[in-house]
C-alpha cells in the first residue's frame, strides 16, 4: 500500500511511538485520526498537522468508543485502511515482595485491559471496517500494525503485568494474520526496545544516557522517528505479514 494513499487511526497517537507515527503518515501525504485519552496533546497536534488529521477522545478498552471514533474516521476520511496500535500503559511491581505483599490484582488486569484487550479491541472492530474496502492492484484492502515490546521475551523483574500484555499481542499476531488474510489485510507487530517516550519524562539525563549505553548498536536509546520509519515500510511492503519486528539495536534484557 502506498502511503500517500493510507487513511489510518492511530492509537495512543497523541505522543511517543504514535505521535512519530502520525507525523511520518501525515508528511508523505497520508490521513490520520488520532486516537487517544489525552485530548489537549491530541487536538493540538491534529491542529499542527492541518486537514490531513483529525483527533477523536477515544478509549481503546471500551467497545463503543472505538466504533464512535471509527465510524467518524469514515465519515471525515471516507474509508480506513490502516491501524496502528500504539496505545498502551506499564506498571511495575514484583508478584510478591515480603515489604509490599502480593502483586495488586486490579493493576495487573488494568495493564492487560489496556494493553492486550484494548488492542484486539481495535483490531477487531477496524478489521470489520477494512473488510468493506476495495481492494488495491495486489488485492489489499488493509493493514494492521500493533505494538508489543521486548519484554515480551525477556521481561524484567516487575514487569509481569507488562510483560504479559505484550507477549499476548506478539502471541495472537500470526493467528490474527491468519483470520485476516482471506479479507486482504495484512497484521504486523513492532517490538520496541527503550525508546525515548514519555515513559521516560521523569528520568534525568544521566539515568537516560546509562539506559542508552545498554544498546549494542547504537548505544542510545531509540528516536521514536525510527518506530515511524518501521511502521511506514510495514505499510508499503504487502510481503511483511504475520510477524514480529524487534526493533531494539540488539538489546537483550538483564532481570533488572
């Protein structure tokens, strides 16, 4: 598929990995609609980017929220026939500590709701809607690309909660794409290593630097412009499907 000729929703597109995203849609001629809880980040950034994006306030764990947002994306855009899953949230605590106790089990299923269901939420729903596509000259009417992380296989002390959100996503990717396939819409997952986010807004420099030194090449901490770069060649490549990308300068996570 063509960028020029994507009409996507992001998810979790208002910063991080989504917001690179939407901007590498957006500056090769693309449209987006910006789904995302954070509304002032979400309308300003829309607003920057002009007529080719839109925001929704959208939440990627409620049903009728996602098709309030997808059914808007259709009427403003006429047709979607891209997803990407950026949406997600991380919580760290051990199963159990002697000072703590057991590990919070409405956190642990807050992260999963989140992160593993939000995303078969939005799957499912705008799979429904690509279905409805005509296809283009290779017989694709949509492509899917979520986001996992590398702690889906080598999760840190910790991380259960996050760890098992994203390995549920690298998990259902090749059945999804399976599902799908008959339709012509290709499923692809990214598997981030420490990227620069806002996860990491509150480290100071020195803590960020020590965190990029872990990388074996390059030694820093990933540019989410690198993530938008992957996301757009998943697009114009139809032979990219079923997979998992690492994207992770060959870093492999230590317990802690």
């Amino acid at each position: 598929m063509k960028i020029e000729d994507v009409s996507a929703v992001v998810t979790g597109g208002a910063s991080g990995l989504g917001e690179a995203t939407v901007r590498k849609i957006v500056s090769h001629g693309g449209k987006v609609t910006i789904l995302d809880l954070q509304e002032e980040k979400g309308s300003h950034l829309a607003n920057e980017l002009g007529e080719k994006a839109a925001f929704i306030h959208t939440d990627v764990t409620d049903e009728e929220s996602i098709k309030s947002a997808l059914k808007q994306t259709k009427s403003h855009f006429g047709t979607i026939n891209t997803l990407v899953n950026c949406a997600g949230i991380g919580a760290g605590a051990k199963t159990y500590s002697r000072s703590k106790g057991p590990h919070d089990l409405n956190t642990f299923s807050q992260v999963i709701q989140v992160n593993l269901v939000g995303t078969f939420n939005a799957i499912r729903l705008a799979a429904e809607n690509m279905s409805d596509n005509e296809p283009n000259e290779n017989g694709e009417r949509g492509v899917i690309i979520n986001t996992a992380s590398v702690a889906a296989y080598e999760g840190q002390i910790g991380q259960a909660a996050y760890s098992a959100s994203k390995g549920g996503i690298v998990g259902m990717t090749l059945p999804i794409s399976r599902d799908l396939s008959p339709l012509g819409i290709r499923v692809m997952t990214i598997a981030p290593g420490l990227f620069d986010t806002p996860l990491f807004g509150s480290v100071s420099d020195e803590i960020r630097e020590s965190l990029g030194k872990m990388v074996p090449f390059p030694p820093r901490l990933g540019d989410p412009k690198e993530y938008g770069k992957l996301a757009h060649s998943i697009i114009e490549n139809p032979m990219l499907n079923g997979e998992t990308i690492r994207l992770d300068g060959a870093i492999r996570m230590q317990p802690k």
